[in-house]
C-alpha cells in the first residue's frame, strides 16, 4: 500500500477488493420520472402519466449514508430533473454534506431557472443530439436546439466560469452530423462535447418490455450505414485534432472508434467491444419511486422507502452481486454504453 493515503482512497481500494461498499463516492439520483422531451431512443417520457418523485423526506434520510459512505459527487438525472416541484431544495439539502451536484438536463428550462441553477449545482450536462434541425426532430420539441442554446448561454452570462458541457447519443437519425454536432457545441459555449451510443437491449429508461427488432431497427445501424459510419468517424479524427487533444470531445479517437464495433456487433460482424467498469462498486442509482440499483441497467437491489442506503448496497444480495459479476462476460456489461471505470486515485 502506497504511504500518505487519504482514508477515503483506502476505502475506496477496499471496496473494490472485498466487494463491500466502504465508500460510495458517487450517488446518482432521478429525483423526478418526467420528462420534456419525446426522444426517438428515450421512452422515460412515456411514463408522464404516472409521475414518481422523491420527496424531501427521502433525500433527508440519505444523508446519513451519504455521510458513512463519503459521497463526492451526487448527479441529478431523469427525466428531467428541473420538472420536480421543490428541486432546489432537495440540492440544498445534499449540499448541507458539501456534496458536488451534477445536473443532467435536456436544455429547455436551463434559462428559467438559470440563477438558482448557478446557485445551488455546480456543473450542467445537457444533451445535444445534432445540430438544430436534427436535434429537434430527435427531442420531438419544438425549437429545443434555440431553447437549449439560449439556456446555456443565459447561464454563462450569469457566470462565465460555470461548467455546462453536452451528452450526445449516436444512432441512426444522426451519426453522420458528428462533425456538425462539434461545430454547434462550439457555437453554443459549452466546454466539451461526449458521446455515446444508444441502449438497444436492456429494460432501462422506463422500458420494462424490452424493444421488438422494429424498434431497434428504428436506432442501430443498417450494414450501408455502417460503412457510412466509420468513414464519419476516420473524418472527425482527421480533421478534429485541436478538439480531441483539448478535451473538448470528451472521448479520445479509439473510444470513438469502438461505436463502430458497437453497431457492428448487432449485425454479427464482430463482438462487443470490451468494456472495463467499476460503476457498482463506486456508485448507485437511486429511482423516483426510491428504487435503488448497482447501475442503471442492473436489477433492483432495494427501496430507500424500506432500508437505509448504506444497508442496501452492503445487503447480502448486494455484497453477493459485486462477487459474482464479471463485467467483461455478463451480456447486460457486455452491451453497456454508458460504463464508468472511477480508479480509487481520481478526486472528485
């Protein structure tokens, strides 16, 4: 063991050795089940009609094993976050731990709610998911690329210093505007674009059916679009050099290339690329109806509304899961587009 280690580092090295959680640097919550948009990969908008939400109480009762577990960074997701009544408060109350907030965002109320967001979050995630005709036809909103653009800038006027970077889903509808989707991440001020593909397979985003082939269809990629494919992304590595060195595109070039493989394997031309993940041992995901989960796209584990969150995630099912999962051969890891690998060395 390395000499000066910070307690939580050595926690965190424990966690992953002994597969009990001594230290949960993060916590993800969907404080709210709607949402505002009508995205053609998403199907959490469906579920409008039966609203879920956390309550005050909730967040209250976490704060012990928020506490215990030394939480660094709790991101706010959804749905749409700002769609919940008493959203700040609920930020004030984590923030009364001096835990870092991420807001994850569709965009369309980041102006209205723009000083309260600079106020009580200390960093937005939206998503953008082409430029503007291709973005809105995806979102289904009207005007959601000015709306979001207007949000963000509203919000760097405000504080020219606060952090507000973009997520963008690649599938069908627009894998060949990468290098247009860069150009309107520039455009709008954010300071870095990501991407990732789109979940295909699991039951996660408010689909507790899993999607018939025509549905799919409507996302992956066809073999002609492939091959489309993979030239886009040879040009954006190519001519996008300053943004990949500068981290303005999250992503370096060869995990951009694994969406290539990625599509490629739901047409049985290769397998899936590796994926390499800690997210269960270094994270939850708390539901708007207080469902916990390893991750989004693992099975439920508990209820905030029944044990306390500590207690969940070192449960004998819990401590019994994080033993037996290898996420290189379990076909939920295996097709995951959204993993997380935390080494217990990185500060939050």
């Amino acid at each position: 063991m390395k000499k000066n280690l910070s307690l939580d580092t050595i926690k965190r090295i424990y966690s992953l050795k002994s597969n009990r959680i001594y230290s949960l640097p993060i916590l993800i919550l969907m404080p709210h089940s709607r949402c505002n948009c009508r995205c053609v990969m998403c199907d959490i908008w469906k579920g409008n009609n039966n609203i879920k939400q956390l309550e005050e109480n909730d967040v209250v009762n976490m704060l012990e094993s928020m506490r215990r577990l030394n939480t660094k960074l709790v991101v706010m997701s959804g749905g749409e976050a700002l769609m919940h009544p008493n959203f700040f408060r609920l930020c004030e109350i984590i923030k009364s731990l001096k835990i870092s907030i991420t807001l994850l965002s569709t965009g369309l109320l980041l102006k209205k709610y723009a000083s309260e967001i600079i106020a009580k979050t200390d960093e937005v995630i939206v998503s953008l998911d082409g430029s503007k005709e291709i973005h809105d036809r995806i979102r289904n909103i009207p005007n959601a690329f000015d709306k979001l653009k207007e949000g963000v800038r509203e919000l760097k006027r405000l504080n020219p210093k606060f952090r507000v970077t973009a997520r963008c889903v690649i599938q069908k509808e627009n894998f060949y505007d990468m290098p247009n989707i860069v150009d309107a991440a520039q455009d709008i001020g954010l300071n870095q674009i990501s991407f990732l593909t789109a979940d295909i397979s699991s039951d996660a985003f408010n689909r507790p059916g899993l999607w018939d082939e025509d549905k799919i269809d409507e996302i992956k990629l066809s073999l002609e679009e492939l091959e489309r494919f993979k030239q886009v992304i040879e040009d954006l590595i190519n001519t996008r050099v300053k943004e990949f060195k500068s981290r303005f595109i999250a992503e370096s070039p060869d995990k951009i290339r694994k969406f290539y493989y990625y599509y490629a394997a739901f047409q049985n031309l290769c397998e899936f690329p590796e994926v390499q993940c800690n997210a269960p041992w270094i994270s939850a995901v708390v539901e708007a109806d207080g469902s916990v989960r390893p991750c989004f796209f693992h099975k439920v584990i508990g209820a905030i509304r029944q044990k306390d969150l500590a207690g969940i995630v070192n449960s004998e099912e819990s401590v019994s899961f994080r033993q037996d999962l290898d996420v290189k051969t379990n076909e939920i890891c295996r097709r995951c587009v959204c993993s997380l690998n935390l080494s217990p060395f990185t500060k939050l």
